[in-house]
C-alpha cells in the first residue's frame, strides 16, 4: 500500500470512474470513502482484484456487523459503470417496485461469485423546518438577518475572518460555530438569543416557530420510469455467466411469487401473484458486452463483403472469393477453442476486444489463402495438373505461410498481458495458428471437392 486518502461527509475527488457511480453524492455525515493506492504491480505479488476480494473476506469474517455497509470498488481496466451487475426495476408504484428488488437482492445473494449486493434507494425520513414568524420580528424589532445568521450559526458556522501569514499565500477562513451541545437538537433554541434592535437580547425560539414534516426520498429515473436500482460486483467469474444463470433461475421460478411472462436478453418482464407486472432491465457490464458484441457482429459482417468485393475485382468472379473466405471461420474455430482452454486454466474470459482481434484476423487469414491460390494458378499456367499445383502450392508456400504468421503471433504477444487488449492478443494468436494449419489442409480439400478441374 502506497497511501490512503480519506474523505468523511464529503464526496471524494471526482474522476470518471466515480462520476458514474454517483461519488459526488456522497456527502452525508454518515458516509465516507476511503480510496487506497496500492504499491505498482511489478512490486507486488497479488493483483489487484485479488487484493480487493482478500480485504472483502477479510472484513466479512473480522466485522460481520458492517460487512454489508462497506462496498469495494476497483478501478476499472475498460469504461467505467455504475456497478459490474446492475438490475434496473422499473414500476410506478414504488411498493411494487422496492418489493421486487429485495427479492432479486436475496436471490442474487446466493450466487457464486456475487458479492456487495445492493438496492440503491433513497428512504424518506424526517427533517426539521424553521419557519420566521414575521409578526414576532415586528414586535421585538428583530431583523429577518439576524435572525438568519443566528440559524446559519447553529447549523454550520459563520466566517468572520482569514488567517494569512507570511510563509503561506493559502486562503484560511476562520469559522465561528457553535459546540455540538448547544446544536445537537432543534429545541437547542431555545437556549439562543438574538439582538434587536434596541440592543435587548431575545429568545430565538420567540422569533421562530418549528415544525417536523418527511422529506421526499429522491427519485430515480431510467428513460423517465420510476426505477430501483440492484448492484452488485463479480468476483472471479466472467458476467456473462452470472446474469445467464440469473436469468434461468428467475425463468424457472427460483424467485417465489414472480413469474416470467416475456424475457430476452437485455429485459425480463415478470408478474407478482397480484397480476403486477414488473420490468427487470440489466445494465453494468452485461448491457455494455451485449451493445458491444452486437455493434461488433455487424462490422464484422461489413468487412466480410468489403474483403469479398475487392477480391471479387481481383479475381473477376464470385466463386474463388468465396472458397478464399470459407477460411474465416477457422480462424474463429481457433479463438473460441483457445479462450475455452484460457477460461477453464487461467480465467481469461472472451471480450469484446477479442471480436476487434477476429475482424483483424479476417485480412490475415484471407492473405494466407491468397498466397497459396496464387501459386496453384501459376503452377497451371506453366501446364501442372490441377491437382499436382495443389500439391505443389502446399510445398513451396508452406515456409512463407508459416513465418509470415508466426511474426504476426509474435508481435501479438507483446500486449497479451494488458487487461484491455489481451483478448485481441490472444484471439490474433489462436485464430492465426489454427487457420494456417488448417488452411494448408482444408483449402485445397474444398478446391478438390467443388470444382470442375481434374
């Protein structure tokens, strides 16, 4: 640990991590934050995420009475969220609503990996109101003024002056303030006087009349619906898993008393035993993995006609193209297989980086087909067999395939250990590899298998 800077009834330094989590709420006297800087990595055994899931179970077992109070919250390697799994329910009668999300709360609760579990709701409780009684003033000849300076010092303090010396240039006010005693109550004025303007000292509870009321919950809103908002971190488990095992469970029934009557993958819209219905939307990282993989799958599907049109222009027909980028999907046969070994060994998850990696791998692979049509097609003008040329082709370009793409992994190593491009790494790594064995093999199959040519 490198330092700790605290920050009591005070909201934290913002920054843009914070800004989404609402830090800069966090001002009530019954908050604080503390925001720990740990040594930097190569100096330190333990990572980042395995010194915040020790310090969670650690506080967990020594101090189960504020466990639930006290909330980890890492710095994030990509765009920052309001939580990691986020639930947003929505319904306009907040009975309803708030009843809903306790429920999902506990059920979240009892799975693997879930932990800080929250509902973000703001309760109604009770404030004190000061209200000038204008006749009063009249009477006593005391000014409104007065009066509002004798409160603002009974609730925080006035400035009355600045501290300067010659060895700092700094702004230091000097406040006045009243001890906790004399303000710890709203009856405490009873025990205040303010000056009128005679100079005759008078009661401040003759001059104010108090009153009690409840102060509105605040209200959050999601699209402009009423909404409660469930949060949680995941800890050593991919999100993906999490919410896919939360969805089957609230479909088969594992929350008592709601049923699913219409689910996909951003919402669930469930109905309570009284035919209220109530709308689950996921946020966090779930919502941002699928908005990603989504925008993702279409430029992926863009490149493909972009690589098949020029190669349409090269070759001027549509059949050589198409046997050309039949070797695309080894290459994602490659990334899937490979993130299988990487999640089940090291835990290394499929991200959205690693689809940035299968549409680089496109032209990559594509130039490996490329370099071997193109000798088959020269070993025939030079009157080889059709079937001799493949051979051939194998044999001659086996070397410049394989080196060509092994300085291609090569260099994709070199940002295999950052947690945000890794998955590009690893997917530029394991699609390359499997689709240049594969496209010495299968390529000239499929050549073989639908074409004319003896």
């Amino acid at each position: 640990m490198e330092s700790i800077q605290s920050f009591v009834a005070t909201a934290p330094i913002l920054d843009f991590n914070g800004l989404f989590k609402g830090a800069q709420n966090r001002s009530a006297a019954n908050q604080s934050t503390l925001r720990v800087n740990i040594t930097p990595s190569d100096e330190r055994s333990l990572s980042s995420s395995d010194v915040v899931s020790d310090l969670r179970h650690l506080l967990k077992a020594t101090y189960p009475e504020i466990a639930e109070d006290v909330q980890f919250i890492e710095e994030p390697p990509g765009p920052p969220v309001r939580a990691t799994l986020v639930a947003k329910v929505l319904n306009e009668d907040e009975d309803v609503r708030n009843h809903f999300a306790n429920a999902l709360a506990t059920y979240m609760d009892t799975r693997e990996g879930v932990e800080d579990v929250h509902v973000q709701r703001d309760d109604a409780t009770g404030r004190v109101v000061y209200t000038l009684n204008h006749d009063a003033l009249r009477e006593y000849g005391v000014t409104q003024s007065a009066v509002e300076n004798m409160l603002t010092l009974m609730q925080s303090g006035i400035e009355v002056s600045e501290f300067s010396s010659a060895r700092s240039n700094e702004y230091s006010p000097v406040i006045l303030s009243l001890g906790y005693a004399d303000r710890s109550a709203p009856s405490s004025i009873d025990t205040l006087y303010v000056r009128s303007g005679t100079g005759t000292l008078i009661p401040l509870s003759s001059v104010v009349d108090i009153s009690y009321e409840e102060r509105p919950s605040v209200v959050m809103l999601e699209d402009g619906l009423l909404t409660t908002y469930v949060t949680a971190e995941v800890e050593n488990r991919s999100i993906v898993y999490v919410v896919i095992e939360l969805m089957r469970g609230l479909i088969t029934g594992d929350v008592p008393g709601y049923k699913v009557t219409d689910w996909g993958l951003f919402s669930l819209t469930l109905t309570d035993e009284d035919g209220e219905q109530v709308q689950l939307v996921w946020g966090g990282e779930w919502e941002m993995t699928l908005e990603n993989f989504r925008d993702l799958g279409i430029a992926m599907g863009v490149a493909l006609m972009l690589v098949y049109a020029v190669l349409v222009a090269q070759y001027n027909r549509f059949a050589t193209p198409a046997f050309i980028l039949v070797t695309v999907p080894l290459g994602l046969v490659g990334i899937l297989w490979g993130f299988l070994v990487l999640d089940t060994v090291f835990g290394v998850y499929l991200t959205a980086t690693a689809l940035i990696g299968f549409i680089a791998l496109i032209g990559l692979v594509v130039n490996n087909a490329i370099i071997y049509l193109e000798y088959v097609e020269q070993a025939q003008n030079e009157g080889a067999a059709f079937r001799d040329a493949l051979v051939e082709a194998g044999r001659a370009r086996l070397r410049p395939i394989v080196l060509t793409s092994f300085t291609t992994i090569l260099g994709s190593l070199t940002i295999a250990g950052d947690p945000v491009w890794s998955g590009l790494a690893w997917a530029i790594v394991f699609g390359l590899s499997l689709s240049t064995v594969l496209t010495l093999v299968v390529y000239p199959t499929l050549l073989v298998f639908f074409t004319n040519k003896d």
